[in-house]
C-alpha cells in the first residue's frame, strides 16, 4: 500500500510541471430534491431521500 502510494505522488510530482488549472470534484446528484454528492463510483445510483435516478451536475 506504501509503494503505490508512493508512486501515486511521484507520477503526480512529474506531470504537475504539464498540468493547467485545478481539479475539479465530479458531482451527482439528485433533480427532484437538490441532494449533491462526490461521483465516487461508475454506478450514479438512486437518491436515497426521494428515489430518484442520480444525475451528472455540471460544474458550478
């Protein structure tokens, strides 16, 4: 787990030189209800407060 951690912040270390602008938090989330998450899996899923199918937000 160490090492890959390490090579996570080593390959981010030589790429920051390239890199332009900031990231961003892709966010779901729900257009019945107005519920927003971070998108941490493939699957968007069900808003657990009214049902509804989650949706991609747009960047705000």
């Amino acid at each position: 787990m160490f090492e890959r951690a390490v090579e996570v912040s080593e390959a981010f270390r030589e790429s920051a030189p390239q890199m332009q602008g900031t990231l961003r938090m892709a966010m779901k989330g729900c257009p019945e209800c107005g519920t927003k998450h971070m998108i941490a899996s493939p699957v968007l899923g069900i808003c657990e407060e009214c049902g509804s199918e989650l949706v991609v937000l747009p960047n705000e």
